[in-house]
C-alpha cells in the first residue's frame, strides 16, 4: 500500500465490490486519518502517574503513552513540567492507507 501512497492521484477502495471511498491520499487523510502522539517520559521520584493520563510503565523503567487528542498530550506535558519529571521523546505517528482501507471495511470508520 505505500507504492499505491507514493504512486497514485486518486484512490479508490472497494469492499466487497461496493465503492467506499474515492479520493487523493490528503483527501483521505483528511476524513478518515488520525495523527497519534508517542511521548516516553520519567517521573520525578516518589512521584506517582496519574491513572487519568493512562501511562504504562516501560522496559526502561519509564513511562510511554499514546495519545489521539493533542488536550491530552498538553495535559501530560503540563504535569511533567509541574513535578519535576523529565520528557524523552515525542514522536507523532500519521495513519498510513493501509489503515485507513482497514479502518474503513472493518466499520471503525464512519463512511461518509
């Protein structure tokens, strides 16, 4: 699906036989993309995560979460500043056409 990502003007996807969608990549990307946020951070010591930030302890000892909703990841960079915690990384993931084709035929899409 990356060839078709790199190739193609417009995109067509079909399930079972039916046209679902049809459009350029931004198009899709557009409707039916999401963006997600990756940050690892530490925490002060004696400092407990929140469990409303949704953070899961890593192999390093750390702690990662993944966000769809920048509040969210404002809301946790916040609290890091505010106790003395130490952010790592932030990276930002795209959906790629390969999930948005499965996101549209499995239904968690809502086809417009």
């Amino acid at each position: 699906m990356a060839q078709v990502e790199n190739v193609c003007d417009r995109i067509a996807i079909l399930n079972n036989g039916k046209l679902i969608a049809l459009a350029t990549m931004d198009e899709l990307l557009s409707k039916y993309g999401s963006k997600k946020y990756l940050i690892d951070f530490d925490s002060a010591e004696n400092q407990d995560v929140p469990a409303n930030l949704h953070a899961k302890r890593n192999q390093e000892g750390g702690y990662s979460v993944q966000y769809e909703n920048v509040d969210e990841t404002n809301t946790l960079l916040q609290w890091i500043g505010r106790t003395g915690g130490r952010t790592l990384s932030i990276t930002t993931k795209s959906d790629t056409l390969e999930d948005i084709f499965l996101g549209l035929v499995d239904g968690s899409h809502a086809i417009e």
